[in-house]
C-alpha cells in the first residue's frame, strides 16, 4: 500500500485482499501504520463486525454477528449495541486501537472495560448484576 493512498483505497485493498477470510483480513489491519489503523478502525470503510474480528481475534455469538454487521465502524464512537444481558446492555466502543465496552441500564453506565478481554469481563459483570 503506498503512502498516497486514500483511507478507502487501503480499505479496498484489504478487503480484496482477505477475500473474506477473516484471520487474512485481521493480519492485514495488523500490519498497517498505527495511525491509518486507528482511522480505519473507526471508518466507514469497514463495518463494525470486521472491528471486532480485529479487537478480539474470536467470532462473537451469531445474534452479535447480525448486529454488527449492520453497523459501519464509524458507529464505534459512540457504541453499538453487542448484547443485552437480564436489565443490562453491552456496548461495544473503540478508542484509538482499543476496544471498551459499556454495560448499561438505558443511558446510564454501571461499568467499563477495556482491553482484548473486556467483553467477557463485561459479561461476567452483568450476570452477577442485580
């Protein structure tokens, strides 16, 4: 990838690339410029489901599957709904090359977590919510 391209074009090209595989398409965000993966991350070029494959290195549930694949990456600033668990909602955010998540009830946050284990932290968090 040349230093001119655009953030789409890098996009593109990964996602040629990896031809839907996911792990070429997670080694080939590993190996960008930190600074184009970070915009990239949160692009609209990818959706959030290609982030999370990234952030994590797991395939989530196939409800969160569904979910994520609707929504492009940019959403990720904000966050995006990945599970509801009993009262609370896991909301998946992305800061810099870092991955949160929320737990929520509506708009309040009970907790965050960071880092690759962040969602099972925020899944054994809201099970033993009350």
């Amino acid at each position: 990838m040349n230093d001119d391209a655009t953030l789409f074009e890098i996009a593109d090209e990964l996602l040629e690339y990896a031809d839907e595989d996911e792990e070429r398409l997670v080694h080939a965000i590993l190996k960008l410029a930190p600074g184009t993966r970070s915009e990239l991350l949160t692009s609209d070029f990818l959706n959030a489901y290609q982030v999370y494959l990234y952030l994590f290195r797991e395939i989530p549930d196939e409800l969160i599957i569904d979910r994520l694949l609707l929504e492009p990456a940019s959403a990720l600033q904000r966050g995006v709904l990945l599970e509801e668990i009993d009262l609370v909602d896991l909301y998946l955010l992305v800061k810099g090359e870092m991955p949160v998540i929320q737990v929520r009830i509506q708009e309040e946050i009970l907790a965050t977590f960071q880092g690759r284990d962040s969602h099972h932290l925020a899944i054994r968090f809201a099970e033993e919510y009350e």
